[in-house]
C-alpha cells in the first residue's frame, strides 16, 4: 500500500468519543488502526481493528506494529481510552486505583512511547490525549480524585512532551472535556450533569471530535489543553 496516505491510531474506539474519531478520520480519508477490549473489525479495509487491554504493553505492540506494517506511517495518536470512577476518596479500592492506573497511565504511556518513536523517524507526527476539565476545577457533588491524578498527569506530560519534540516536528497536545453524553451516563443523571456546565448542556460526541480534528491541522499548536467543557473550567 501507498505510505502516503495519512494515519491515525485511536485507543478506546470502539464506542462513545472513539468511535466517533473513527468515523471522523475516515471521512478526511485517514486510514485508522483502531483498538480496545472489544472492537470488532469492520468491513473498511483502511480501518484495522485491533483488539486488547490499552494497558499491556503487548497490545501497544501489536497496534503499533499493525500502523507500520499495513499502512507504513503514523501521523496521529489519539489517546482516548480512560475509565472514570467516581467514589468519595476514601471509598476507593485497591482495586479501582489500579485500574485507572492501568487504563489512564499505563494506557498512555506505553502507546505513547511507541508512536513517538516511530513519528521522530518520520520527523512529523501529532499525539492528542483526551483528559478531563476536573483536572483544573473540581466540582463539588463529583468526586474525582483518582481522575484528577491520572488525567491531570497526563495534561502534565502534554507540555512536557510538547517541548521534548517541539523542534523535532512532533506536536502534543490534549482535549480537556466537560462531561460529555455518552452510554457511560445513565439518562437519569442528564439533568444534574447539566447544570454542572454554565453553557447548561453536556457535551456531545461531535464536541470533543471537532476539537480534536481541530488540533490535527492546527500545525503552529502545542502544549496545548483545549478545554471543551460549555465553560466548566472558567468557572462557576
């Protein structure tokens, strides 16, 4: 196959914001290696669908691996796999903390390394991760300790990252949601989620996409956290 042809990985694409960004590279004809526990492959033969825990190395191989292999190039990462589990601090297990560690920062990183690695042969290359708006404002009635840590983490190591490769032609940066309308919300739990935003709305898939398609061609942005939160973070 022709290399030419621009290339995304999307982690956690199975549903929800993932599958969304899917949908939303192929349709600027990006090829897409798409992973998470359950995806399936579809009958796209420029969308490769590889199926695994985010938080194995050994699935970062294979996702990375299959990008080289079938398509010869990496262009995009976007880290979009997380879980979010909302308990008051101290009613977190050992169990929780390890399973947001896993799927939050393990997730990241061990993806991460690897696309970054093939993106400083290329020379060129966009990471985009998506956080949380919590990360800067927490909400009262919404405990978020343990996204806070992981996520607020990985907003860190945007800029980090963002700097380590500024002039290496790698851009990083991070989408920082609101909460947004996804089967992980129960309809029943809409109209408190509402009113935690002052745009008095949750966001929607297609919110968080655009930002993202945003800052694939925005080319002179990084090190940026583009909060898309109906005006969560400014305040209340």
């Amino acid at each position: 196959m022709s290399s030419e042809q621009r290339v995304a990985i999307v982690t956690g694409a199975s549903q929800g914001i993932g599958a969304g960004l899917v949908k939303a590279f192929r349709d600027r004809d990006y090829r897409v290696v798409a992973t998470s526990r359950s995806i399936e492959q579809t009958g796209d033969r420029d969308i490769v669908a590889v199926r695994g825990d985010v938080g194995d190395p050994a699935t970062a191989e294979a996702v990375v691996g299959q990008a080289i292999s079938r398509f010869g190039r990496i262009d995009t990462l976007v880290n979009n796999a997380g879980i979010f589990i909302s308990k008051p601090f101290t009613d977190y297990t050992a169990k929780d903390f390890d399973n947001k560690i896993a799927t939050n920062l393990a997730g990241f990183f061990h993806i991460t390394q690897r696309v970054a690695a093939e993106m400083l042969k290329q020379r060129s290359g966009h990471i985009v991760s998506i956080t949380t708006s919590l990360v800067d404002h927490a909400v009262g009635g919404v405990p978020s300790v343990l996204a806070n840590l992981t996520k607020g983490g990985i907003n860190s190591a945007t800029k980090a990252l963002a700097i380590e490769y500024a002039a290496q032609g790698i851009r990083v940066n991070a989408v920082s949601p609101g909460i947004v309308k996804t089967p992980m919300h129960t309809p029943e739990a809409h109209e408190f989620l509402t009113a935690l935003h002052p745009m008095r709305r949750m966001g929607e898939i297609r919110d968080i996409v655009e930002a993202v398609m945003f800052l694939d061609t925005a080319a002179f942005v990084t090190g940026e956290i583009l909060h898309v939160d109906g005006g969560q973070s400014a305040g209340h």
